[in-house]
C-alpha cells in the first residue's frame, strides 16, 4: 500500500476531529479550551526494545497510546489529541499496517481522544514508532516530581510488577497467563485519577522503568526521603520471598501512577471515585533516596532499582 | 554517554523555558496565547532516506527542525515550542550527539523557539529522528490547501530545485557548491513570510516533494486547475533547456512556500516586508490538475511530478 493510500484509506478515518482537517495539510490546527494549560508529551516505541516483533499489532498501538497518555495522567492532564510518527519497516506489511490502525482507532476511541496528524517513514530496518499526547490541565493543577513535602503519604496506583512478568510470559520463561500478558502489552494509563489528582497531590509521575527506581527519581526531584514499607506495595503476584518482592519492584512498564498527598487526605474516597485501586506504600521523610522495610526490618537497597535507559 | 547524561548535560541546556521543567517531568506544560488557534506538526528525518549518514550533525538538526517550522509557516503559524523524538543507533556517537545538539540549540535560538520535551531511544540500526513543532495562529488566519479561488494568482517563494541539485551535489554527482549543498542540507523554513500570508493568502502549503507534484495537490484539495508558466518559475539555476527545467520543478526538499492569493494583492510589499523573494508563476483557472506553458506554449506534464513516498 502507497503511503498516500494508506493515510487516505486506513488513517484518515482515525481523525474525525476539525483539527486534523481530513489529514491533507501540513498542520493540524485546534483551538484550545480557555483558562487550561497546555500538556505535552512524546515517547516513542521500538520494535525489539519496547515491544517483541511478534507482539499483536493492535496492542502495540495500544501500548504506543497507552503510555504516551500515561505522561499526561502522571501530570493531572486530560488528553485532547494525538500525531503519530510512524517509522516502518518491510516486516510490517500491509496486513500488521491494518490490524495497528484498527487498533490504534479502538484505542482512541477507548480514551476520547483523536489523531490530529503526523508523518510516515517507511524503509526502515525495524518500526519505530512516535506518539505526541496533547492535552490540557486546570492552570496551576499540573502534577511533577517536585514538590513532595516531609510528612506527606506515599501511593500508588493499581499492581506492581506485573507488566515485568508479562513480559516473561511473552517471551515464553513463564507459563502463559492472559492477565500479566495484558499488563505488558496492554497498559492502562490513570487518566481519571491522574485529573483527579491535580491540586490535591503534591508531586507525582508514572512508574515506566520500575518501581524503585522511578520513586529513587521523585525523592531526588523534591530534594526529600521516601520511607517504603515494601509489605504494603500491591504486588501483582504474591510473592514467597525477599528476591520475588525485588523482582516486581524493580520492573518496568507498569504505568502506574507514584504520587505524594499531604496527610489526611481522603484518598479512599477518591480511589472510589475514580475506579482505580490506590495504596498507600510509605511516607516521605528527610534526607534523600529511599528507605525500605520489610516486616519492620530494613531491607537494603538492590543494586540495581529498575531499568536504566542505555 | 548514558541517557540520563545526555539528557542532563546536552538536552537541558536547550529546554530554558518554563514550559520544559527542566526535562525532569513527564510532559511539558504551556500555558498557550489567550485568543490564538494552535498548530501541530510532526516531520521525521531518517538517515539514509531524509538525510545523508555523513552529513554534518548539526546540518541534519538544523534539517529537522526547519522541515517542520516550514510546516508550521505553510500554516500561516508562528512557532512556540518544539518536542524530540530521537532514536539513535551505535553510529552517532557521542561527538555526533553533541554536535548534533549543539546545531539544534543554535537553531531553536535562530528561530525564537525552545525545547520543550521528548524522548529518547538507542540501539536502534540507523537514525530515525522525530520533532513535534507546536505553533500559534489569529483564530481563522491558517492556511491550508483547500481555498484556492478561480482567478487567485499563484506564487511560490525563494527559488526552486536547488535542494535537488544539492543532494547532487552531497552524492557527489554535481561539482561542490556550498550554495547548492545548503539549500539541500539547510532549508530556510519561511516563518515571515507564513505568519503575514494568515488572512491574505486564499490557500498554501510547503515545497516538500516538489513544485509540480505539490502544486497537483493543493489544486486537487482546492478542486481547481493551476496554469503555470514554467518561465516564470524562479529556478535556483539557469535551464539551458526544457529536461533542466523539469528536474528543478519536480525536485523535493526545497522548502519554499506555494500560495494562492486574490488578484490585486499586493505581493511586492509584503515580500519587502518579510525579505522573502515571492514570484508570480501561474494562476487558479477552472477545471482540474496543472497546465504547463514555455515560452507561451503548452507542455506535456511529465511522467513523475516530484517525490512520491513508496
């Protein structure tokens, strides 16, 4: 299929929004919500880094939304729009073409969101595939790293470790479990509680390379401790010991939301509120890094707290 | 150099702007222009393709980030920010990285934008290098391809093929000519001359894949014809016959602008304002496609009007 056969005939039903303008200029063109900020983001997925080659075409879409929207719910943003950059190589044919962009259309849907444009490369050796997320926040209300205060309760969103034993099941070293499968290629980014969030959290992000090493990041941005009782931590499976806790601690691609409240904040009532399962793991402390405890005895530190880009 | 570093120590010093946050956050956050209509685009540079692997790192920065300014100014927009996508691979090495930042800070600063945020992305087999350009316009000033009018006159600015002789000349094919090799290797994106063409111009887009083939395009989206007089073109060289015509008319990457404007215009002050050379070479006529006159008479379109992407 010729490029413009495919952005005519598979994309441009993608964007059925005016700002997208049918996909035939240079730009997309929106005009924003009054009194909002703006939120952007782009991350980009590798086919053999960030996903396997034989991974389901519509979940790579997926994932490729997922965790793009993801940095706008660690923010407290609410999408508005998506531009795809899309590099592709001969492994993806016209038939992985079809079956991503369906995807991508159900996941978009899925979100209330839409394709505004974009641009496709093709030729590549392998896919590599961009998404910018725009969306907008309530001014003032933008969640980040910085900005966790001594005494303030740690949380997080949802389960711990699963998408890690996801992938192991994807790569055959565990037995197949559809659910922990789903949680590495089909991630849910918490957009209702992320919005939720917003004025009401006092520093937050997204746990992308595991759990550890991305609240080691927060502690270091807001220049404070966190004090983490790793008994509380909602593992995806239960774990039998010390190094099975590690394992899922240390894992990425959860995309779950890390968050700082002040204490006495009503974090019960807005887990209910917006459908997401929140604990509470440890309190933020003076100092810097991370202190862990397990059963009331320090646990040291492993050596290695998650995934480390290259 | 890790990621981190890279980030920490190369990117960051790009990203002076609050909407950045330092790079330390998840997604940038801009509080947009009270009463503007905001513009997207997304371009990928991919070497081999887009760009020569031994062109010089800060010349393909410069590339990335004017093919998608020009975007933004065939949309009568002004830029505000701009997002990276950066795969690497093992060839851009450290002194290619750090030359390539160091190209892409002095042309954010040449074009009055900023870093805002990104991601990026190693191992991969070649370079495949995404930006997000985001960009501001007067509610109803953006241009598209759709609006040309029966009767418009038809301009395009700078010259044209002179990108096509300089990759001749980058390839080796042509003799060296440090003119030639920039306009391939350093388009002008046409930011002033855009932004005054929002309200006055009837319809526009870029010179991406060509004159000829990008001129069959707005002529489609517009539902009119174009007649060009192919001796007013302004050709970056001197055509000693109608087959070195053609090459320049249907080279690509030269990045001007191609507009259509009401008859009466006056065109000459607003290329004075702007410094921005603008040639009459045709006019909106009825019916469909391009009808090509020399020396007053009609020229057969030929067989391929530009760069059409596999």
């Amino acid at each position: 299929m010729a490029e413009r056969d495919f952005i005519a005939r598979l994309l441009a039903p993608l964007a059925a929004t005016p700002a997208a303008r049918g996909l035939t200029d240079d730009a997309a063109v929106w005009t924003p919500p009054i009194g909002r900020q703006l939120v952007f983001t782009h991350d980009i997925l590798a086919a053999g880094i960030h996903y396997l080659p034989d991974d389901p075409p519509s979940d790579v879409a997926w994932k490729l939304l997922a965790v793009n929207l993801s940095d706008l719910a660690a923010m407290a943003a609410t999408p508005a729009g998506v531009l795809l950059g899309l590099g592709l190589s001969a492994a993806e044919d016209d038939s992985w073409r079809s079956a991503f962009v369906a995807g991508l259309g159900r996941a978009l849907a899925h979100f209330g969101t839409a394709l505004w444009g974009g641009d496709t490369v093709t030729g590549l050796d392998r896919a590599v595939l961009g998404l910018t997320a725009i969306g907008w926040v309530e001014p003032g209300h933008a969640l980040g790293r910085v900005g966790a205060q001594i005494g303030d309760a740690l949380y997080v969103s949802g389960s711990i470790g699963g998408a890690g034993l996801g992938l192991a099941v994807a790569r055959g070293a565990r037995p197949f479990d559809k659910t922990l499968l789903n949680r590495f290629r089909r991630p849910t980014p918490r957009l209702a509680l992320g919005a939720a969030l917003g004025g009401l959290a006092s520093a937050g992000m997204d746990v992308s390379d595991g759990l550890l090493i991305d609240a080691d990041r927060l502690a270091a941005a807001s220049a404070v401790g966190l004090a983490i009782t790793l008994d509380s931590v909602p593992l995806a499976l239960p774990a039998e010991n010390l190094a099975e806790v590690m394992a899922q601690v240390t894992a990425g691609d959860d995309y779950e939301l890390l968050f700082t409240a002040p204490p006495g904040t009503d974090m019960a009532a807005l887990a209910t509120a917006t459908k997401t399962p929140v604990t509470r793991i440890g309190t933020v402390v003076h100092g810097s890094g991370l202190r862990l405890t397990l059963a009331g005895q320090p646990v040291p530190l492993p050596g290695r707290l998650g995934w480390e880009h290259a």
